[in-house]
C-alpha cells in the first residue's frame, strides 16, 4: 500500500475544481483534478489507492453512473458526492447505492477536508486488512507447499515471506532435491510479480550455442537456422521472475552478458543494436559455493556479487529429519491419489528405516520412497534394502531425534494443545514442556 493516498476530483466547473484542489493542497492532501466521469474512469482501478469526491451533475456520463461503474470496480471504494440545490434525493439514493458521504453545494473548505479525511482514513484502512490478508494468504500458501515443522524449514518460510514483497534478487543454495525451484516459485508467488510470467531456466541443460539465443532472444536471420524473431527467456520474464537453476553451469561469456542485463535492465537480442528495457526479478539457485568458484575462476565474481543480495538456503534432509514423517506421510497421500491405490498403514520400522538414512537425493528422494511404498515395491531399494539404510548412528542422536519427531507429530495432530499431546505421549506437562524448549519446536 502507498504511503499516502490520494483524492480525485471530478467537477466540470473550473472554479469549484480549482477551490477543492486549494483547500485540499492546503492541508497536506495529495489531490488530482479532472473534469469528466470519462477521465476518471481511466484513472480509477482495483485498489485505487485513494478516494473520489465527484459533482453529480456532469456532462457525458453524470456522478450517478460514475458511482456505480467505480463499486463494480472496488466495492469498498469510498466515494464522495457534491449536490447542488435539490439534489439532495439523489444523494440519499446514492447512500443508498454505497456512496460514503455527500456535500451540499456551497460547502466550506474545512468542511470539506473534514469529510474527506474520514473517507481517507476508512480507505486506508481497507488496504491496510487487504494487504494483511493478502500476505496472510501468501503465508498459508508457503506452509502447505514448503511441508515441515522444524526450526530450519520455519527460517526458510519466514525469509520467503518476509523477501517476497521486495525487489531483491535472490540466490537459493541447497543442494541437489532440496527444493530449490519450488522456493524460487513461493517467492514468485508471494511477490507483486505473482501476475507476471515465472520462466525457470536450467542454464546446464542446455547446450552452449543455443543458450545465448534462448536467455537473450534473437532477430531473424541473426545465425544460419533463425528464420524469425524469437522472444528470449529474460524478455518473456518481464514483469514476473526469471529463475536461473544451476547458475554455476552457465558459461562465462553469457555471464558476461548477464551482467549487464543485472546491471543496466536492458538487453539487445542477438543481431539486434536496439536496447530492450526488462525488468523482471532474477531468482538464482546453486548447489555450489559461488564465492568459492569465483575465488578458483571458474565464476565471474562480479556477477556472483551481483546475485549475492539476499541469500536463502534451503536444508537438506538429512538436518531436519523431524519432519520426514510428515513429508513422507504427504507424499504417500498425493502418489495413492495418482496410483489409485491405498496408503501404506502406519509402521514405526518403516519411520525407524526413513529417519537414520541420510537421504543423498534430499526430498525428491524421499518422494520417490514414497511412491514406492505405495505401489508396493520398495524393497530392494533405500532405504530399505542397502546396507546404507542400518548405517549405525549414535544412540543418543537416534533417540533424541526420533523423540524430537514424535513430540513435533503429536503437537501437529493436537493443534499444538500441550495438554492434549502430553497426555497422548502420557508425559507430565511439564517434562513436555522443557523437551519443547530443549528440540526448539515452535508452539504458537
């Protein structure tokens, strides 16, 4: 939401326009002037973000039909109406309709500040729930799709959340089936840009001759084979995000020219001399240190500072293994809907087997794991038939861990009610209460 809101005039008389705009302008209050209902309605969308104070009387389309085009618009938009001498029923008809307020011509100039401050105040309080909403919506969205109640994937939905409104490029680091694309997509998603295009781009699956033409774009007859204009990635990413996987893979002369386009937001396609402006948030991902790479140069460190704004890591499995039974219980649920076949029955070996494995392949691993139990075949495969799976671990570490998970399911299942999941474990309060602090579960 703007800092300030504004307020639109519409009246035809010069005069009377004038004056609103002085005594409004006085006060402080940022005000723009016209002097049809036509020219108002152009300027006027969902969101608006501020109020209308409009005559009635107007030549073309009058205030009435004004008022009415404007709620169709934005039902909570605050308008309000100047009558003239005996225009008065028609302005209770428009109360009627949901105009905010109205003015009886001729009306003093704190008057009318008076009732356009109230309309100010009601307005930003409108934008102000929707903006809590909208972002309350973000969040709930990132909690279903970014599944876990450890500390680390918490860290991961607050940062998401928190960078999602922001401008910042971003850099995701994790490794490989962490999720990195799924991060970059909730960023898209809970930014302004959710409207625009997410373009992803694997910058290693793609060979080297094409990957200028398919970032940049080209012009007709720019290399042997290009018969017409293409759009590049980075171009068709306008207005949305372009998300880069594998950005360690990209070849120094593209990163030089990427640069630039990090740089300066234009682009020329190839046998083009025409700059293109762009501006499209760029969300990276590497399951490699770049600062490291950069220092060995084998990555251009202009370029890795240039994506170096705001950094978020992603954990592996094997660092928040409190949350394999719920993601595998999830990925259970969506392969049984896919297979039409039933959901595995719970089995506490079975969750033994999955929490000590240290899961290479992260959460796409374990999604695989998941498909297999349902279908029906997952022995022979990890965890379940390497010797990898029974690796020994430190029973201390076992058994806080497998303690942690249990403590976090039974708080998911109990609505996170500390009575309820102390007496389903038959634990004191208590005793729940200090093993909650000591496995920093977080309990609303």
């Amino acid at each position: 939401m703007p800092d300030t809101l504004k307020v639109l005039i519409v009246e035809d008389d010069a005069n009377v326009r004038l004056g609103c705009e002085q005594a409004l302008e006085l006060e402080d209050i940022p005000t723009e002037a016209v002097d049809s209902a036509e020219k108002a309605r152009r300027l006027v969308v969902a969101g608006f973000p501020g109020v209308v104070v409009t005559d009635i009387c107007l030549p073309g389309m009058d205030g009435m039909d004004l008022l009415r085009h404007l709620l169709t618009i934005d039902a909570d938009l605050p308008v309000v109406l100047m009558t003239g001498h005996g225009d008065v029923s028609l302005a209770v008809q428009a109360m009627k309709m949901g105009a905010h307020d109205f003015i009886e011509k001729p009306f003093s100039p704190d008057y009318l500040v008076e009732v356009v401050r109230r309309a100010l105040d009601k307005r930003r309080l409108t934008l102000e729930v929707r903006e809590l909403r909208a972002k309350l919506q973000n969040r709930r969205s990132i909690e279903a799709r970014l599944i876990g109640n450890s500390p680390q994937m918490e860290r991961v939905r607050h940062l998401i959340a928190d960078l999602g409104d922001s401008a910042a490029d971003v850099l995701i680091h994790g490794e490989t089936g962490t999720g990195k694309e799924l991060a970059a997509r909730c960023l898209h998603d809970a930014s302004p840009r959710r409207k625009g295009n997410f373009v992803a781009i694997n910058c290693g699956g793609l060979p080297e001759s094409l990957l200028d033409s398919e970032i940049f774009g080209h012009e007709a007859g720019s290399f042997t084979g290009a018969g017409k204009r293409r759009i590049g990635k980075v171009e068709h990413a306008s207005g949305g995000t372009l998300f880069l996987d594998e950005i360690e893979s990209m070849p120094m002369a593209v990163q030089i020219k990427f640069l630039r386009v990090l740089q300066e937001r234009t682009l020329e396609r190839l046998g083009s001399n025409t700059a293109i402006q762009i501006d499209c948030r760029v969300v990276a991902a590497t399951k490699e240190d770049l600062r490291e790479l950069a220092d060995q140069g084998r990555f251009r460190a202009d370029l890795y500072y240039r994506l170096n704004v705001a950094i978020l890591p992603l954990p592996p499995l094997r660092e928040r293994r409190e949350d394999i039974p719920l993601l595998f219980e999830q990925f259970a649920l969506d392969a049984a809907s896919r297979h039409g076949r039933p959901v595995p029955e719970p089995d506490a070996e079975r969750i033994r087997r999955l929490m000590a494995y240290d899961w290479p392949g992260n959460v796409r691993e374990l999604r695989n794991v998941a498909d297999r139990s349902v279908l029906g075949i997952e022995h022979g495969f990890p965890p379940f038939g390497t010797p990898a799976a029974a690796a020994p671990r430190p029973l201390a570490e076992t058994v806080e861990t497998f303690e942690r998970s249990l403590i976090a399911e039974a708080l998911r299942h109990n609505g996170n009610s500390l009575a309820r999941t102390a007496e389903e474990l038959q634990v004191a309060k208590t005793t729940l209460h200090d093993k909650i602090r000591k496995y920093g579960l977080l309990v609303p």
